[in-house]
C-alpha cells in the first residue's frame, strides 16, 4: 500500500521564529468579526415604516454560507411580522392568529426575535407577537455578516420584494436569548445587561458596531444614514458588514463602491497608472512600488444621451506621442444607428485631464470587419460576444515607422471572430488591414495586446490566454495557450523599461460565498511580473516589490521538519517553501485555511509530480494545468493567501488564481502521498509596515 506520510506543520519551541503581534504594521483590512458561533442569540430592531403594503422586506438579518436568520415584514402574510430563514426552515408558515401591524408611518416599533433551542418567540414593543418550535436552530460563525433592509443577498436582485421601506433607529444582536423581562427594559442609546454582541446606533452618520465586533456597514443603492437614522427607499437600499477581509488601498484594489472592471495599465516616468472600467466610465490609480494605490479623479465617464458612448466606455489602451497621452476606447450605445461599438478617442497632456475627441471616433469599415449598418444583422452566425468592434490596443511598429491597432472584431461575412488590425502615421486616421489572426470560438477574443518579449510577438487576450508569432504580422500559432489557471480575468500589462507587470481583476462570486456563481468584475490581482522563457512561452511570477512587502517573519520551520499538528498561521500571509522528491511518486496538497483537524473543507493546492498536474480548488471548483516542471528538481511555492484571494505560483513560472470566500481559518497542513517529500526553507511570513 502506498505510505502516506502526513506533514502537518506547527509551531517548534525554539525552532520557529515568531515576530510579536504587537510589530508595528499598518492595518490594511476592515475589521472582521470575531465571536464564537452562535446557535440561541436575539435580534433586536427599532424601526419605523414607511408603509404598510411593503412586502418580503427585511429590517435585520445575520447571514451565513448558505443561511440567514433575521426580522422580516410581510413576506407570508402581508402586515405580519415573521422571522425570516433560507426556503422558510425556521420560519412560520401558518400566520393566521398573529396580529396585523397598525403602526401609523414614521411611528417607531421594536421589534426582537429571540432564538432558543428548538423555539422562536417574537417580540413587538415588548410583548410576545408569536411563538413556536424549530427542527433544530441555524448556526452562525465569524464569516457571517450583517444585513440592514435586505431579507439577504441572493434575494437582492428580486428588487422591491426583498428591501425595507422605512427607517432603522437603531439595532442589535445578542450572543444569548432575552427573556421577555429584559427585552422590555431596552432602551435606545443605553447600555443593556447582559451587553449586546453587535449594536447600531447610526449617531453622527456612523454605520460602526458601537461594541467593535463587526466591521463598519456598507451602503449599498440610495441607504444613508442621517439624524441617527438609517433610511431605506424599499427599492434597493441596504447596509451590510462585509465579512471578507477589503484592502484600503494596497495589492486587491477595490473602490469603495462597485468593482474593479477590464484593467488598461500604463508606465510613464517612474509612476505606474492603473486605468480601470468603473461602473459606465474608467476609473484611474497610480502607484510607485505597486504594494501601495492611490486613486485619483475618474478619467472618463459616459457620453450624453444619444453620444457614441452614452452606455458605457470600455476598454481600450493609452499610448504617448510628442508629450500628448492618447486615450482609445470603446464607445458603447445600443442606439447609435451606425454601430454599437466603436473606437474613440481622448487626449490629455498630464494623464488625470482628458479631452474627449468625437471627431476622431471611427466604426467598423464593412469591407474587412462586419458592421451592422453596412452588412446587415449576424443573425445567428455569431453571439453576441463575438459581435464585437471593440477593445482597441495601439502600439508603435518601428519596423514599419507608424502605429498599429489591434481589435476584437469579426469577418465582414460574420463568419469568425479575428483579431482585426488598423493602421494610422498620425494616430487620428486610422486605415483597416487584413486580420491578424483568426481565433478560436471557444476562446475570448475581448482586449487584445500585442508585445515583444524574448524575440517573439505575442498576443494576450481576456482569459489568460495567447498566441504568438515570429514577426508582428504573423503568421501566429493556431492554438492559444494559458498563462494563468483559474479566476484571472482580462489581464494586460506594461512595461517599465525592465520588466512586463501584468494586472487583471478577479471576479466576484454571488452572495460572496465559494458556491455562488461568478459575476464580472471584482478586485485588482495583485501585481505580477510578465515574461517569456527560453522557449518564448509566457510565464508570470510575483512583482518583487510584492515579495518585498511580505517580508515580516512569522515562523520558519526547519529542514525536513517533525510532523506535527495542524499549524496556526494568520489569516492572511505569504507561504514560501521548496519541495523535493526521491521519485516521482508522490503528490503534495497544501490545505489552506484548513478550519480544523478534518481536510474536508478550507482550500486545497496539489502537486503531482508523476502527472506534473497541478491543482488548486475548494469543494466547489478546481483549477487544474499540467505544468512542464522537472520532478527531478526541487520545486519552488510561493502562496499568497490574502483576503478573499489565493494566488498560487510555482517555480516562478505557472500562476493560479482563485477567490476564497468561505473560510477565513487560521489553519495550513500539509501531506504527502506517495512518497516522502522532503520540505527545505518552509517560511510564513506577513505584511511589513508601509508607513
């Protein structure tokens, strides 16, 4: 029988370095909370009702994975409170003797729920509204976030069925059930006894938990809090407490509202700039050692109604010409009668002001690449995706002394996708060429990039993929290849003059939990460098400026270290380790955010050095890449585990990319199958200070 030798990593008394809590180090994340599970607990509401024939709407809900518990208003039955729970498993169908709602608008109500054992009891103003049993009670750990006007996440896109219309005065959660004694001595604004887990007082415009357990409340559609009030329209306003940890301004860069769309980057004089698709326009950031983001004025917005671009501007690229910065981007109208899509332009003399230039903006010419208003409807020739005239990314051929475009477009017949290419002597005039390459249709075409790297043109395009070829104009490999495995999306790069830095964003996933589906959009990857090997195959590794701000030692194991028990490491860190193997017979798996003993859940990166396949998945999903490393040689880790990212890379050469919301545990082991693996310079390590 195969041995199975298990590696499971601890601290060693006296073999381990250990850097104090107490370092100094600047906080980079939102609070998180932090208590024990709770099963019995109480939910307490003081709230006013902008109307009485609102229905589904909740006032305060704690939502789990894959469970809520909170205070609903008429959901079953209409004018009724109720308790609110996922497909009503702790909830009361039959509602028929509880007592209509008669409180006139504006008037204030609390309204608690208290939750004990195998029972439910509601409370209105201090009198029992409703009680009866359960199967058996929802139970909620720190990952479990907090819900203001919304009856939870994934009923949010059911519109006005599921937020709140009214005022929340204030709110809170016990970590125990109240007796009906204490819940008639609550006050507003005055302490309780015993203390409340979480409390909402919405003074001074503040969305704090005034007991510091839970992050400060986000606000999401029209919310806002004013005269130590939450107000909430009943359309799609509400307040959560985001439960993954956000970074203010470093490595994930997410804005404060919305998310990090299609990333445009670009090098000029020892600043990096990060343009970004944000909400219908570009946002715009910069950094200088690519740890730290500051944001700056939004670059575009949408043009007026009946503008080329009054939907949206998507992606394009910046290049610079004799000190003017010229912008190209999609304008996006579904209206405009001579195309959807079309390329535009803006102009700017410091990269913070731009100049929109209408006159410059050009369509699909028809001849070459299909245009709706010369060539008629695709019909069902091509989806939608590859109905596209979008994405353009100039660069400058100095073969050739003039400027090249490349597109995602399609064949005038509408037959395939290609990547088109356009020539211009002066950036303004832009004359179409045959297509560049025509690309396979299971594959996204969307932003295009060309490059030189180690004596080969390559083209990347939005899901991690390219082509490449001996000169600029071909002819390119017929099969794309990966460069990244997993949740990396339309990633494009810069180069500083020594090196290629390639960012991309990494999608969100519904109800931010590992089993929703994944939505576009997220947050920023976190800088890695772009480049070719010997064969001229792309390869990325971390920025070193990236390994640099991960450099605090939290322990280090010893050479060939004595199996022990699970390890506990902080939430967030980089691992790098070596591993060898005396043949190639075994397989490694790291679990990552391993919440206990059990390998069962939490993430999991695998190494086989048999297959030379390289996984890395969770219970939902598994990214997998057979990589041409020589099992012979050790093999170098380098794992980031950072908010609700991993990032995996090996050998400095194959990157995985995954979004990890489920389990924020403090737990890393490690096994081997197979064979004995011998572990060299195991390290965790943490964010230095970046004051």
């Amino acid at each position: 029988m195969a041995s199975k030798v298990m590696f499971l990593l601890a601290f060693l008394l006296g073999a381990i370095m250990v850097e104090s809590q107490a370092a100094a180090s600047v906080p980079l994340f939102a609070q998180t909370p932090s208590f024990s599970t709770l099963n019995d607990k109480t939910l307490v509401v003081w709230c006013s009702l902008s109307n009485l024939d609102q229905q589904s709407g909740g006032t305060l809900c704690i939502e789990g994975e894959s469970q809520f518990d909170g205070i609903v208003f008429g959901e079953i039955a209409p004018g009724k409170w109720m308790a609110g729970s996922e497909l009503y498993k702790r909830s009361q169908m039959d509602q028929s003797n509880w007592a209509l709602e008669q409180a006139g608008p504006e008037e204030l109500v609390q309204i608690a729920a208290v939750y004990q054992g195998g029972q439910v009891r509601l409370y209105r103003n201090g009198q029992l509204y409703a009680a009866y049993p359960i199967a058996a009670p929802a139970e909620f750990g720190g990952s479990s976030n907090i819900l203001f006007g919304l009856r939870h996440k994934a009923a949010g896109g059911m519109g006005g069925n599921a937020f709140f219309a009214g005022a929340i005065h204030e709110a809170r959660i016990y970590s125990t059930s109240l007796s009906e004694e204490v819940l008639r001595s609550l006050r507003m604004d005055a302490p309780s006894e015993p203390a409340p887990l979480g409390m909402w007082t919405f003074q001074d415009g503040s969305t704090t938990d005034a007991m510091g357990v839970f992050p400060d409340g986000v606000l999401h559609g029209g919310a806002r809090v004013e005269d130590g009030k939450l107000l909430l329209d009943g359309k799609d306003d509400y307040m959560i407490t985001p439960v993954q940890m956000r970074f203010d301004k470093t490595l994930h860069f997410r804005p404060d509202s919305g998310v990090v769309g299609d990333i445009i980057p670009f090098y000029w004089k020892g600043v990096y700039h990060v343009f970004y698709l944000k909400g219908a326009g570009w946002g715009h950031l910069t950094s200088q050692d690519l740890v730290r983001w500051e944001e700056l004025p939004d670059a575009l917005e949408k043009g007026p109604d009946g503008a080329p671009d009054a939907e949206n501007c998507w992606t394009g690229s910046i290049v610079e010409k004799n000190g003017v910065f010229h912008l190209f981007y999609t304008g996006k109208n579904s209206l405009d009668p001579k195309g959807d899509q079309k390329v535009m332009q803006a102009t700017s003399t410091d990269l913070i002001v731009w100049a929109k230039r209408p006159e410059d903006t050009f369509y699909a010419d028809g001849t070459i690449y299909w245009s709706k208003s010369v060539n008629g409807p695709i019909d069902d020739k091509q989806i939608y995706h590859h109905q596209a005239f979008r994405d353009p990314d100039v660069i400058w051929n100095e073969a050739e002394s003039r400027w090249w475009m490349l597109l995602h477009a399609v064949k005038a017949d509408g037959s395939m996708p290609v990547f088109a290419r356009y020539v211009s002597d002066d950036l303004l005039q832009w004359k179409p060429c045959e297509p560049l390459y025509v690309y396979p249709k299971e594959f996204s075409g969307d932003c295009p990039q060309m490059f030189f790297e180690q004596g080969k043109w390559h083209i990347i395009a939005a899901d991690h993929h390219y082509t490449w070829a001996d000169a600029p104009g071909g002819p390119y490999q017929s099969t794309m290849q990966p460069f990244d495995c997993g949740e990396l999306f339309v990633p494009k790069s810069t180069s500083d003059g020594k090196r290629r830095i390639l960012l991309g964003w990494i999608g969100d996933r519904e109800g931010n939990r590992d089993s929703g589906k994944g939505v576009w959009g997220g947050v920023m990857s976190m800088a890695r460098e772009l480049y070719a090997d010997a064969q001229g195959r792309l390869c990325q590794r971390p920025a070193r400026e990236v390994m640099e701000a991960y450099n605090r030692p939290v322990l280090a194991l010893p050479d060939d270290g004595i199996p022990l028990e699970r390890l506990s490491v902080p939430r967030d860190y980089m691992l790098h380790t070596t591993l060898a193997s005396k043949t190639s017979q075994a397989k490694a798996v790291f679990h990552l955010r391993q919440p206990d003993e059990e390998r069962s859940s939490g993430y999991r990166l695998a190494i086989d050095f048999d297959s030379k396949e390289i996984v890395l998945g969770d219970n939902y999903r598994s990214y997998k890449r057979v990589c041409d490393f020589d099992a012979a040689q050790p093999v170098d880790v380098r794992v980031f585990v950072i908010g609700t990212v991993i990032e995996c890379f090996i050998n400095n050469q194959y990157c995985f990319t995954m979004r990890a919301y489920d389990y924020a545990d403090e737990g890393l082991s490690m096994e081997s199958e197979g064979a004995e693996i011998a572990i060299r310079g195991f390290a965790v390590s943490g964010l230095k200070s970046l004051e």
